[in-house]
C-alpha cells in the first residue's frame, strides 16, 4: 500500500521508497513552442532561415526518446508537462528535477540568433515549465561560443530562482577552458551558479574523436567520454580555478570511471610540465576533487558490479556523485535499478538528493 | 658484486637482476643516415622539397631526450648504436629492445615519398641496428595512410626476423578501425606480425582531441590516451577482429588504466547499440582481452600506489602488459622503479620479459 505525503509543495512522496533529486531531466520544445517568446525580428528570422548550427548526432533517429514517453497528447516526449508530471515526477518520487532543454538555442551560428533563442527558450522554460511547477530547475540556456551574448543572457536571469546553473554541452569548438570561454564562467559564478557541461551538441569544426571521424554511432557515443575527459584537462590546465575559484562543474551524462585514471595520468605529467603551466599552483586532481561533480546516467557498469565501489573509491567517495535519470531519453536509469551495489544509507541519500541539494543550493525537505 | 653472464649471444646480465624484454626503444636516424638507402630519385626528392607532412607536438623543443642520452659521439640521443649498448641495453639487462623508429618516414604526405623513405629506413634498421646488435628487433615502418604501399613494405619485409611488428602511431586520419587500413592488418596477419600503435604522430586534419585545440602541450600529451581509446573504440565496433580473427594490437606508450572503462562503456552500450554493427558478434570487452596488449611505459600512478594492482585486476590480469622504458626520451621508465607494487615472481616475469617474449615470438633465453 502506498500512502502520499506532501513534501514539498506539488511533490508527492511514496512512503519508504526513496525520494530522488534527478539532475538530468530534458524538456522539449514543439516546433512552434518558442515562437511566443521570440521578438518578431527573430520570428521572421527563424522562419525565412530556420536553424543553422554545427551537425550533430541522435539516436534513435530522430528522437531519442523511450518508447513509453510519448504523451496521448500527441506532444513529443518530454514536451508535455503534465504527463511528466505523472509518468516521472510522481511516479519516482522526484522532489526535484532538473531540465536540460537541449533544443540547439545556444548552438547556432548566427550569434544573435542564438542569443534570441536562448532567451526565448528561457522565458519559455520559466512560464510554461518552471512557475506551474515547483518541482522543477533547469539549466539556463546561453549562446555558449558568443560570450558577451552567454553573459549579458546570465546577467539577466542567473538570479532567477528556477535557474539552478549555466548548461553547455561536451561538443564545443574549443576545449571549454579556452579563455574565450573565462566570461561565462565569471558571470556564472557571480551569480552563484555552477556551470553543467551535458553529453551532446553538435560537431563544431573537427572531427568527433581525438583520432578522427567514427564509422558508427556507437563509436561516437563511447567516444563521447573523450570530449569530457579533453574538457577536465582543460578547465584544469588553463588555470580556470586558480582565476575563478569558486567555479563549480557538473559533468553530465558523461560516465565518470574514467576520470580517477585521468587525474592520475594529469598529476604525473605535472609533476614534469609545471614549467609550461606556472599557472596552476596546485596537482590537477585537487582541482578534480574541489570542482567537478559528475551525474549518475548512463551510470556505469563494470562488469563486477562491486567494482563500481572501487570506482567510488578512486573518485575520493560519493559526495560528487549525483543521481540523474536521462528522462525521457531511451538510455533512462531507473533509480531503483541504477546503482547495483550496496551503499549504506548515508551514501545513497548523497547520491540520490542531498549532494545535489547541496550542489544546486535546493531548499530542504520539508518536514 | 657484479657477475656477468652471456645470454643469448650479445645479451649480458647481472645475476640477480631483473632481465627485460624492453618493448619500446627510439633509435634515431641522422639528417643523412638514410640517403644511402634512398633511390637516387627520392634522395633528390628529399634533398628539394624535405619533409612534408602533419605537424606534431615533441617536448621538450626539437627534442624529447633523456639529457644524459647525448652520446659523446655527437650523434643525437638514440642515433648511436655503442653507446645505446652501453648505456641502456647492457646496464638495464635488456634482453631483447624493440625499436620504434618514429622518423616520420611513414607519415609523410606525398604517398610514393613515404613508401620510398619507409623502405629505406627499414633497409637502414637492418644494416645498422638489427644486424650488428642481435639483442634488437624493430618495429615495421610503413606509410599507414597510403595502404598499398603499406602493404608492399609488409610483403618485401614482414619475414625478416628483425622485424616483430608493424608499427602505427596513434595520430591518424581515422580511427584506426576505419577499413581503409584493413589491407595493413591482413598483411600483418598473413605474416604473423602484430600491429603496434604508438603514442605520437603528426595532427592529421582535425583537432588533437575530442573537444577541439587545446592551449598547451600538457593537455596534449594527457589527452593523447584520447586517441587510443577511439582506436581501440573503432578497430572493435568495425569488425577488425571478425574478419581477421589473428590480429593482436599492442598500445605502445598510451597507458592502460582507462582501458577498463571504456571496456565497461562499450559492453554496456553495444547491448542497445548491436544493431548498427551486427558484424560485431561478441561483447567489445572480449575483443579487448582476446586482442590487445599495453605497454607499461609511462607507468600509471595511481595515488594509492596499490591501485595500480586493482587496474591490473580489471584489465583481466597482468598476461597483457610489456614492459617498455621508452628509451632514450625525458619520460623514461627505470625498470627498477617503474612499478611500485608488490607482485608475485611469475607476475613480474610475465610483465618483463614472457608477455612480450610470447607476443613477439622471440626466442626463449638461453639457459
């Protein structure tokens, strides 16, 4: 028998099972969803030429979506907020939920387009996603590779209390500690906000791997944990932290087996390339271990599953480790089958709500 | 007390010593060391247009040598057979030394200059390393990206038994899986030659990683592990190993501690993915095990020294891993101190010497 209870307002609450924050929801836009919020100039814009950005790569086809996630509504999965609400944040006892809407606003070409559509999805998000639920954060969009555009976009709403941080995607045209990059990450932490660098985004100016292009997409999605890794030895070596030291990153989607061995192969390299980075003062995994999170989905399998413990273990324990399911995506993690080891009960409760809680600054359970 | 006895010919030992098979030694052509072995037709060639091909990173500048390495001869680190005897193979007790001659003669752009240049280096190799010093064998140069004539150097040479194996580098053009190279790993198989993929090689047309250009060369370097794991990634989920079922790898100089998670990455996803690549037959993590050997060198450091045996642990044991030193470069591997744990005899000689003894086929030692 399950009994609900309110906690907080609009979230319900099986008794005995656990609550989850889930640090990677995405919502999407119809095609005409946006065009509410867009000034007319940038109407006309988008449909006399239409979206223009670097290509980039789904699965399945088209949509990536469960099969289940479909709404009757007719709306795309994740467009329709009210099955959401029932087949999601209900269902799983969601206290919070964080969106991604990776709908291409902060990857086009034409800079002030891309801003206009950042802000337009944005705008979008706090009326139709945010205010009628309270359950609910999301990622503010922005104009990632159009700097001043990306920060005047955080000026304007990083104080709102639905946007919980900054979201860029792993595809980017430079690794993202490149110092065109530093504004965002001042503006972000200005107002407080963490930066999420989420799997994806389309393909900008070379090759998807380290070693060129893939024949398949399983390759490009394996390959995808390379972006991350070249952006955490980026973001490290440029000195980000040492400049802006309250900068905080999630890592989503992205695994995160692969980072102890990273910082490992980092800290030795440093001990004899110091000289061509005097910049950063201390070894690369104390930046690792001071300013990256990571999220759970795709969570990782080693193929003993207490392994994963060991994983932990590199990574310095489980207080960067968020839960995320993906909804609605295909490679959803259910948290009731996401972390097949046994943690005790303290740990699990980091993973699933209060490391994020802390992280994104979420309000406490209410009694 | 130093006693020292002969095996095989040419090969001296310390008693009590640790004997290596050391599975990546530089040898080091001069500007003309090899216009003796060119066609007067490419020795022109070269002496009007030079070297063209990607540009790579060395460090330090213009060269990456040990500054002990300089032979007193004048002649560049890794150039002078006497004193690489003397310094390197009698002092550390190599029994056999692979070298990796990694001139560039395979990487050049004009494909019948590479083919030419390849030729001629090899012929040099047998003339001026591998005859006069039986304690050496060598890597087969080929120019990778124009696979004919790869082929025709693997067919002219492949049976000489100074060379041991094909040797790539790990900057391509494509993912090392691509079936351009196909003809390359069927040649190699034909002859019973693995294929060595070593760290290094010019920026072919694209980024150095997943994530675009890098600032600094550090990020290079770490991120080099980048390109291996899309290799390893693409000669996988292409088939490689299905359709030529013989083909071994070796990773030379790429580290081995991400191998694991990418193995727990690919398994995971190819069970959603198979369908792309129904050539693929097997869990990528079996491919893995079944067709690639590391090289030690530069040996991972995890923090927890004994870490490095829980990495061992999940690469399925320690029957895979070669010891190298990478001789005569700065990052060298003492084989006294490279690896900090505490392993059992048979462990350490299947590391040092039997691994590499069973994958090259060389001869046993003398008793």
């Amino acid at each position: 028998m399950t009994e609900t209870i309110t906690t907080p307002p609009g979230a319900t609450r099986r008794r005995g099972e656990q609550m989850i924050i889930d640090c990677d929801i995405h919502n999407v836009a119809m095609p005409d969803s946006i065009d509410p919020y867009l000034p007319n100039k940038w109407l006309q814009h988008k449909r006399t030429y239409g979206s223009r950005q670097h290509s980039g790569n789904v699965y399945p086809k088209g949509s990536p979506a469960r099969w289940d996630s479909f709404p009757p509504s007719g709306l795309a999965p994740g467009a329709d907020l009210d099955f959401m609400r029932k087949q999601h944040l209900d269902e799983l006892n969601v206290e919070y939920g964080l969106l991604g809407c990776l709908s291409g606003a902060g990857s086009q070409l034409n800079p002030d387009y891309s801003a206009a559509l950042s802000a337009a999805t944005n705008d979008w998000q706090i009326a139709e996603w945010l205010e009628p639920e309270p359950r609910l954060r999301a990622g503010l969009i922005v104009p990632a590779e159009h700097s001043q555009h990306a920060v005047a976009e955080i000026e304007r709403l990083g104080d709102h209390p639905g946007f919980v941080q900054v979201l860029l995607v792993a595809r980017s045209t430079a690794p993202l500690g490149n110092r065109k990059y530093w504004p965002i990450y001042e503006a972000a932490a200005r107002h407080n906000l963490p930066v999420g660098i989420h799997y994806g985004g389309g393909v900008r100016g070379g090759p998807i791997s380290a070693a060129g292009w893939p024949s398949y997409y399983i390759e490009d999605h394996a390959g995808m944990s390379g972006a991350f890794q070249a952006h955490v030895a980026s973001l490290i070596f440029e000195g980000v932290f040492e400049q802006i030291p309250d900068l905080r990153i999630a890592l989503i989607e992205g695994g995160f087996a692969w980072l102890p061995p990273l910082a490992w192969r980092m800290d030795k390299q440093w001990q004899r390339f110091k000289s061509e980075v005097p910049h950063v003062r201390r070894k690369p995994s104390e930046y690792v271990y001071d300013h990256f999170w990571v999220t759970t989905q795709p969570i990782e399998e080693p193929h003993r599953r207490k392994d994963l413990l060991t994983v932990f273990e590199h990574l310095g324990g489980v207080d960067k480790v968020m839960f995320s399911t993906d909804y609605p995506h295909w490679d959803f993690d259910h948290p009731l089958h996401a972390l097949q080891v046994r943690l005790p009960a303290d740990q699990r409760d980091k993973i699933y709500t209060e490391n994020a809680r802390a992280f994104y600054g979420l309000p406490a359970r209410a009694a």
